[in-house]
C-alpha cells in the first residue's frame, strides 16, 4: 500500500502496540504483541467463524473495517472500535442490479483524507466519503471504462485488487487489477489510462492492446509516489515517472513469478516472496524463502534465517504479507498452509507463530495505544 497503516509515532513505544489481523477461508484471527514485538505474541480468534475473511483497514477516526464474505450473502463490512465487539455497516460497496454485474468480495480497503476506496470483484472501484462508510459510490470513470468489454479474469478471478493514493496529490491514484493491468487518474477518479508500458503481456487483447497485463501487486515509495513497484504475472519490474514506463528488476531473484509484495517505509527495503513459475506456484525448490531489496529492486537477496528449508510447499497470496511502518520495521505474511510468520529486524531473520490456521487470504498490521 502507498499509505503506511501505522497511525502514530514511527518508533516503539510502551504506549503502543503491534496488532496483526489475519483473514482466512474461515474467520479472522488477531495476533498482538506483548513485548515490544520480541519474542511473545497472543493469537485470538476466530473472529467471523466460517467466512472468509478478505481485507481489512484502520480509519483515521480509530475504526477498525473487516471485509467478509460468503458463498450466499456475498460480501459485507463489518466495524470495531476495539477489535472485539463488531457490528456490520448497514451499506457496503454494491453494483446496480441493471448493470448485469456480481460483487462477490472486497479485495482491498484503503482509508484516505478523501475517504476510503474499495477494490472488488467482479473488478470495480469504490469510494464512501471521509467518515462516512454506509454511503459507498461507484467510481464511473474505471468501472466503466471504455476497454471494460475486453476485461478478462486470471485464475483468481476479475479483481482490483490494489489502490494507492499520491499523499501530496489526492487527486492522483493508481489500481491494479487482475488480469488487466495498472490504471491511473490524475483527476480524482474522474478518468483513468492504462499504464503498462514496457511490461510483458499476459493475454494480449486485439482492439485494446494496452490492458492485458495481469498485474499481482503494488507498492509504492512513501516518499515518492512517482517510484512503484510491481510484481506482475510476467516479471518484477519498477517505475520512476508514475506508472509512464516500467523496467525489469529481477537481479538476484530465482524467479520473476510470484503475488506479495511490500516496503518497509523507514528503510525503503522490498520485500517479496517468489515462487516457481505460473506453472507450478510453490517455493522454489521447497525452500520458505523471503527476498529483499534495499537498493529499489537493483538487486535482490534471500532471508532464510528461521524458515524451513526442506520441504516448504506453501504459498504466499498477495494480500497476506504487510510491515508494520515501526522502527525497526517488522514484517508479517501468512501461507497457504495456514502457518504464520514474524520479523522484527525488516525481514532478516523470521520467528514461526505457534499456529495453524485456515487457508490465509490477507495479513494487515496496525498499531494501537493498549486499550485494543
């Protein structure tokens, strides 16, 4: 995400707290430090038992937001204060039933001075008004693009998945959607242009020969919201001029494959979790290993230290790894398998919770004053 989730200080103090909220295929689960993020961590939970648990966001106003959805009811917000006691909002994103389109999850939840956006599937963009979320509007300028007929799915389906908002420029936005691409608005989402350019194509479409390109993440420089970098279905690759152009950055990596990718705000280090190929999405070579980047993706190096190393077939999904924007950062991501994963020192070396959830779709970090 381009606005760091932490709300407060960027250092450890005694007044704060780290808080890890985990969605799964079958609830939420939340993991909080108990010292300063060293050694000990209590995991509560589950939280909305048997729904799948898909983003979650921290307003500037205190509210903790949940996504949620099922097979039969769809999708839903849900709100807390204090991460225990939660009520569903009575409005949530939603598609006009004459526009033939289903919103079956809510991919993504990002909470701006201008309000919060929400990324859904099938693919849209939606805004609900700074502290106003039982009002949610459609964004018309992309979710009714004038390439959206030739909009195809990846195997996870017709998502946006992803949102950034330029701080300095509100009115400058960025979506990914899969398998599409990276669109942008300068002028608050008013319209919006395809910006893939030098990226390799996944599934080329005749008449609209910019989308096509199935984007799995994004994250941008907090300092500088020109610099973006992209983990694609086709490569890593990285953008100086806001999404004008992009260039390859996949030295070191053993492969350009993979979904999850983050930054550590304070030291501008990226953080990625590659796998095999899109044919075969496991670890390379059964190894649980974490990439780093600290000099913008010029160069990459593994993480080992506290990862298995033999026989590690879980994948990483591209909303279940997140840092926490404190000093120095931490790292969290979640697999497959349901096994959940702590560093402390900005992804160096790794702690294992004691756990084994349910599949995990997203992992979101917050910090909180100790009444959550």
């Amino acid at each position: 995400m381009l606005r760091c989730l932490l709300r407060g200080s960027t250092t450890t103090t005694k007044a704060m707290h780290v808080v890890i909220l985990i969605g799964t295929m079958k609830g939420a689960f939340v993991l909080r430090s108990t010292d300063a993020r060293r050694t000990a961590w209590q995991l509560d939970g589950p939280l909305f038992k048997g729904w799948s648990v898909t983003a979650a966001e921290h307003t500037a106003d205190g509210r903790f937001v949940v996504a949620v959805s099922g097979y039969v009811y769809g999708a839903a917000l849900h709100v807390s204060r204090d991460l225990r006691t939660w009520h569903q909002l009575p409005g949530s994103p939603r598609y006009d039933a004459a526009e033939g389109r289903t919103l079956d999850q809510i991919w993504t939840l990002l909470d701006t001075p201008g309000g919060m956006y929400a990324g859904v599937s099938e693919a849209g963009l939606f805004n609900a008004a700074a502290g106003d979320l039982d009002l949610w509007e459609p964004v018309p300028g992309l979710n009714d693009h004038p390439t959206r007929a030739a909009w195809q799915p990846g195997l996870g389906g017709l998502c946006a998945h992803t949102v950034l908002v330029d701080p300095q420029d509100a009115r400058r936005l960025w979506c990914g959607i899969s398998a599409v691409g990276v669109f942008r608005s300068d002028d608050g989402g008013q319209t919006w242009v395809p910006k893939n350019s030098g990226v390799t194509v996944a599934a080329e479409d005749e008449t609209f020969k910019e989308i096509g390109y199935c984007v799995h993440a994004l994250v941008a420089d907090p300092s500088d919201a020109g610099r973006i970098y992209r983990q694609d279905h086709r490569g890593m690759y990285a953008t100086r001029d806001g999404g004008d152009t992009w260039q390859r950055i996949e030295s070191g990596l053993p492969s350009g494959f993979g979904f999850p990718l983050t930054m550590d705000p304070a030291t501008r280090t990226l953080i990625a979790f590659p796998l095999e190929s899109d044919e075969f999405r496991l670890p390379v070579n059964g190894q649980m290993r974490v990439f780093r980047s600290s000099d913008g993706g010029g160069s990459w190096t593994p993480s080992t230290t506290g990862l298995p190393q033999k026989h590690a077939y879980a994948s990483v999904l591209r909303g279940a790894m997140t840092v926490d924007g404190l000093t120095p950062g931490g790292v969290y991501f979640g697999t497959t398998s349901g096994t959940v994963h702590v560093s402390t020192d900005v992804g160096v070396s790794w702690q294992t919770i004691d756990c084994l959830l349910p599949r995990i779709l997203c992992v979101k970090a917050f910090t909180v004053d100790g009444a959550a």
